[in-house]
C-alpha cells in the first residue's frame, strides 16, 4: 500500500551516524543500570590504572633495592608487590565480568528492537521482495553481537588509556626531567623531553599506520558479505538436500558453492596482502619501543643524573605513556572490523526506517500506488484496481468487486496473469498498481498459499500459528488433524521436530487447512492451497471448509474446474498481448462445469 516517507526528497536518509545506533541504548528504558554498570566499570579501571602508577614507583625502588644489594627492603618490597597483584587481579576479574554483564545487555536490548523493527509492519517481507540489503539475520545475530561489544570495549579502553596517560605523563615529564642541548652554540633545556619523545614516536606510527592500513575497512566489510553469502547458500543446501538429490543436482550445488568460497578466497587474499604490509608496520614499531626509552634517557643515566632503578622507571612510564599515546595503532584492526559493522548496521537501519522505499519511488506506485482503507462495511472491496510490476509494467485490471461475508470467488486465469498478486493485494502485501482495497475494520483475514510456513515446535504449535499454542485445546487440535485426515498424527501433538520435513506436500496442505479450522477467519484468501492434493482429497477439503465456515467469505485461485461448484462468484484474469483484463463473470453452474 502507499505510504508516507521520510527524509530527503531522494528517499535516502543520509544522517545514520555510529552516534545515532549507540545512543538509544543510553537514554533508554535501561538507562539506569547500563550507566550504574559503565560508572562502575570507570572506577574500576581508575583503580587499576592507581595500581600500576604505584608499581612503576615500586618498579623503580625494587632495582635500586637491588643495585644496592638492599636485604632490608627487599622482603618489604615483594610483600607490597603480593598485595597489590592481588588487588589488581581481583579487580580485573570483576571488571571484566561487569564489562561482559554490560555488553551482553546492551547486544540483548539492541536485538529486541531490530527484531520488532524488522518484524513490525511487514518490513522484513519487503525487504525480501524487493531486495533491499542481503542477510539481514546475520545482522541482528551476529553485527549488533560485535557491535555492542566491541563499542563497548573501544569506549572503555580508550578512557582507561587517557587515564594511563595522564598519570604516567606526569611521571614521565617530572622523573626523567629537562634535557639540555646545544643549538648554535647556545644551551638549550627541553622540559619533559621524554615526554615529547613518545608523542613524537606514537604520532609518526600512528600516521604511518593508517596509511597503510586504511584499505582493510572496505576489505572487511566484504569479507562480512561473502562470508554471510557463503553460510547462506550452504544453508539453502541443506534445507532442500531431498529435491537437489531427486535432480541429481550435486554438480552444480558443488560449483555454486565453489563459486560462493571463491569469492572468499578472492577476498582473503586481499586482507592477507593489507595485512602483510600493516604487520610490518605494527612489529618493528613495537621492537623499536622496546628500546627506544631507553636509548632516549641513556644520555642522562650514564651523565649519572639518575640511578639504574630510576632509568628502569622512567623505562616503565614511557611504555605507558608510548601505548596510551598508540591506542590507535594497537586498536587499528579492531577499529576497521568495527567500522565495517557499522557501516552495515547504517544500511540496515536504513532501510528499516524506509521499509516503503522500493515502492515509494518504483514506477508502478508514480500515482500513488494501491491505498488500503479500513472501513466499517462487512466487505473486502477494490476500487479501480490494476495491479503492476515492481517495474510498472501492468498485470490486470480489475473490475470493481465486493466480496461479502458467506461469499465463495473463485478466481481463474493463465500462469502470470496476477491472480496470486491480486490475493496479496487483497491481504496488504502488494502495494504495486494503482486504486483502492477497501478492508473491514478487525476483520480476520488469512492467506494460504501453496506452501504454507511451518514453524519450530510442537505439532500443537504449528497448527496454532500465528496464534500461541496454549489459545486452543488439545481436542481442537485434534478434532482438526482428524477432519483434514491427518488422524496419524494425532498422539503427535506434543513433539517438537521439523515438521516441514517430516509432513509430505500433501500433508502440509492438509494441516493448513486444519489450522484454519480453527482460528475461524473472517476472510480466507486461498492461493492454489490444495494443489498437492488428488482431486477427491481437494473436494473433501473444500467441502469441509464450506460446512465448517459459513459465514466466511473464501477467495480462491486454483486451475481445476472442479473446484467451481464451491463458488458463487468467478473472476476470470485473462492475458493479452498488450495488457491484461480482469473480469467478473456470472456465477458458476452448478455441475462444476464452465459457465456461458
């Protein structure tokens, strides 16, 4: 149906920012205890960067304990250490447990809201028929996983690492001291010129860093698709392994999914290459920083400034200060691996929030496409209705019709001529055309197509569907297998299995028909329902859904003949070159045959 858009004019929002998929989380409904847990966490991390501030100051009085040969202070300084190692220990553990607790909460909360977004309001049928992004379950299973985890963890680290690097800055710059030099015969002090040394280090990696590595963000986010590519087409193996093995279709399924890896061997080869380079950059930077401090403040130990234990502490504070200052390079591939779910999270979120954009710019809705109005009558009625193509290529016409309580259509026409597009017009599933459907307000409508879905459960569970099992009785239940001759499966209504592979074609077109039985709908839209069937079956079937529900107006589209005498009214669709025309033909004879 047509919808209002929003947005740019274009139809395409341009303002998904990372900011906009954290912050809901934090102004939500949960705001209290995800900002209770971060703030202790905070705490935490302040405390153990406290610890190792005073253990690069135990650093430096254990070597000169040492140099000195000092056995006084020796056994005081290990009972110092053993105290703070187990309070560190113990505060690592339970912070890496409240950052877990946080994490998992945060990845919990985002997945209810993409699951109802993507489930609300038919969003994810559209985004399937009108292929608007590719595998969205791997996008709610496992990018909100890495993305609530991994912001988490690059938040908390990064304000751990400022924390670390003004602390240890101020060891640094007021330890190692000024060092003075000579330019042009003037002497000259450079304060903190340890300090200065590290950010001159970390600048110059970082920068060489990302020059390197920067095309591992597109990389990665290929390597998302592929992959997800690649586990769905095994998917899709699996799920129809009894057809591909009646065609003898292994061949081909075994160079499909040759064909999928290829894609992913392509790409990985182009991450290993990246990868190399950035590998190079990332191992001599850090063996140079092992060295590195110490060859900088080396001048000043050997002038006899500072004693062996104090080198090994300004040693201590450099490294801390060089990583704080280099958590960009240290983080670079967890940076690119998180900017790539974003990124596919933005296109994700994007088009949920225009679950309409296909058809709000397609051809076939340029007038405005088919309005769904929910009135007061007793009819599902349409009004100037011609269905179309996504492409705006017209299928039918169809004449004004009115489809009343008790009333029986059949519908009738060539493969391709749009009676299953105008059922799911009928059911609000098609918005491609033009004209008006006219739907009674809390009416209960049901689609059945050819295959209907089975879900994961009980037998009791499917044939409730989408109904909770515990709304019908188990004699309902049963009273419904044994109608639709199904009375085999009776005992079997409280095992759970996969029942689409269990049930024949047959069968599943038997317990659909069972389970509207009993949920009783208003309006019953019937999609070739019972074409798995023999024709006696399908009588039996239709006659049952006759005896059963009297006051329920069935629409039906099916190519046997035999079926007619279940019906009052026919539409007949039929094909011409040009265009296609539907029109409302008188009501069937009573012996199933044609009428005139």
């Amino acid at each position: 149906m047509s919808h209002p858009t929003s947005g740019p004019a274009s139809g395409q929002p341009d303002n998904i920012s990372a900011w906009s998929l954290i912050r809901p989380y934090w102004v939500s409904e949960e705001r209290r205890t995800a900002w209770g847990l971060l703030i202790a966490i905070i705490a935490m991390d302040l405390f153990l960067v406290g610890i190792n501030a005073r253990l690069n100051t135990w650093n430096r009085d254990f070597y000169n304990a040492l140099e000195g040969r000092n056995v006084r202070e020796f056994p005081q300084l290990m009972l110092l250490f053993s105290a703070l190692a187990f309070a560190f220990v113990a505060i690592s553990v339970y912070n890496r447990y409240l950052r877990q607790m946080l994490g998992f909460r945060w990845r919990q909360w985002l997945t209810t809201r993409y699951v109802q977004e993507w489930l609300g309001d038919g969003t994810f049928y559209r985004i399937e028929r009108d292929r608007l992004t590719d595998n969205p379950d791997q996008r709610i299973a496992v990018d909100l996983d890495s993305f609530a985890n991994t912001t988490l963890s690059l938040t908390l680290d990064l304000l751990s690492t400022l924390e670390t690097l003004v602390w240890f800055s101020t060891i640094l710059w007021s330890t190692a001291g000024a060092l003075a030099v000579v330019v042009g015969g003037t002497p000259v002090q450079i304060p903190g010129y340890m300090f200065w040394a590290a950010v001159i280090y970390a600048i110059a990696g970082s920068v060489l860093t990302n020059k390197v590595g920067h095309p591992l963000v597109s990389i990665n986010y290929q390597l998302q698709r592929v992959e997800a590519d690649f586990r769905f087409g095994l998917i899709r193996l699996r799920e129809n392994a009894e057809q591909i093995a009646l065609y003898d279709g292994m061949r081909v399924e075994a160079s499909n999914a040759q064909d999928l890896f290829g894609r992913i061997r392509d790409n990985w080869w182009r991450v290993m290459k990246y990868t190399r380079r950035y590998s190079f950059v990332l191992n001599f930077y850090g063996q140079i920083a092992d060295i590195f401090p110490i060859f900088v403040a080396s001048p000043r130990y050997f002038a006899g400034v500072f004693s062996f234990g104090t080198l090994m502490q300004i040693t201590d504070a450099f490294s801390s200060v060089s990583e704080s200052l280099s958590w960009f390079i240290n983080n670079y591939d967890t940076l690119v691996q998180w900017r790539a779910t974003v990124n596919r999270l933005r296109e994700f979120r994007r088009v949920m929030q225009l679950p309409h954009l296909k058809e709000s710019v397609s051809p076939a809705t340029e007038h405005g496409g088919i309005n769904l109005h929910y009135v007061d009558e007793s009819r599902l009625a349409t009004h100037h209705l011609t269905l179309a193509l996504p492409n705006g290529e017209t299928l039918a016409s169809v004449r004004d019709i009115a489809v009343k309580p008790g009333s029986r259509w059949l519908v009738r026409g060539p493969s391709g001529s749009g009676k299953s597009t105008l059922l799911r017009a009928l059911a609000g599933l098609w918005p491609f055309g033009n004209g008006s459907i006219d739907a009674p307000v809390n009416a209960r409508i049901m689609f059945i197509p050819q295959q209907s879905y089975l879900p994961v459960g009980t037998l009791k569970t499917v044939l409730a569907y989408p109904a909770a099992a515990a709304s019908f009785s188990d004699e309902q239940c049963r009273e419904a297998l044994r109608l639709c001759q199904l009375a085999g499966y009776v005992g079997r209504l409280h095992e759970s299995s996969q029942w689409w592979r269990i049930l024949s074609p047959g069968e599943q077109q038997r317990l659909a028909v069972a389970r509207v039985l009993m949920h009783k709908p208003d309006y019953l839209l019937l999609d070739e329902a019972t074409s798995a069937l023999d024709s006696e079956s399908e009588l039996q079937l239709y006659r049952l859904l006759t005896e059963r529900l009297p006051n329920a107006a069935i629409v039906s589209v099916t190519h046997r003949k035999s079926l007619a005498r279940f019906h009052q009214e026919t539409l007949d669709i039929t094909r011409v070159r040009e265009h296609t025309v539907a029109s409302i033909r008188p009501p069937a004879r009573a012996d199933g045959l044609d009428g005139p």
